[in-house]
C-alpha cells in the first residue's frame, strides 16, 4: 500500500464541502456529512484495509485537530476511514467530528498536500 499519494483526491473536495465542515455551520445534516464520505470513497481517499492499531497510534489528532496540519495523507485517510466505520456502528460520530473541527482540518490538510504534489 503506498502511504505518500492523495489518489484520486481533487480540489473540487474542498470546494464542494469546506463550507458545509466550519465550525461555525451549525446545520449540517448527517445525510450530507455520508455524502462526504461517500465522495471521498469514489475519489480513493478511503483506505479499503488498515490495522486499528495504526489507527489508535493516531487517534489523539482528533482530540488536538490542530496535530492535524502535520499529517501525512495516509494518516488523514486513516482517521477518516476509521471515523466513517465507527459511525456506522455510532451515528453521530462523524457530526461530532465536525464539531471539533476534525473534519475541516483533514480536508484541508488535504488541500495543503495535493497542492504540494501538483506544484
């Protein structure tokens, strides 16, 4: 599995979501936070297999969002994939995610280095 490439990720990501993930949206329906999921799935940004160990070594970039603005794309993708499994199991997860403002620094994060691998 290569860890260093955004796939098929694409500016128009950012674009179509950021608004909807600022902290300061307050409404912000869970249908519209699975059609995030959903396109970042389509896109490969989604891991298809990972080890919730890895996941647990970096599950305190959700508490500290900030941590997130140094993490590679796999560690997005990883945080992502895991936060979109649990949710399945406990609906609100990826809502609270937004909450603390998680979701918004990932896609962000991912802006950040899909611009660097462009330019």
């Amino acid at each position: 599995m290569n860890k260093n490439t955004s796939k098929g990720y694409t500016p128009n990501l950012y674009a179509k979501y950021a608004s909807d993930l600022k902290l300061d949206n307050q409404n912000v329906s869970d249908m519209r936070l699975q059609e995030f999921v959903t396109d970042l799935d389509r896109c490969g940004m989604l891991l298809d297999e990972f080890e919730w160990d890895e996941w647990y070594q970096n599950s305190h970039m959700v508490d500290r969002p900030e941590y997130i603005g140094d993490a590679s794309i796999y560690e997005c993708q990883l945080l992502l994939t895991a936060m979109s499994r649990i949710d399945r199991f406990s609906p609100g997860i990826l809502s609270n995610m937004r909450r603390q403002g998680v979701l918004l620094a990932i896609i962000e994060r991912f802006q950040i280095l899909h611009y660097k691998q462009v330019g």
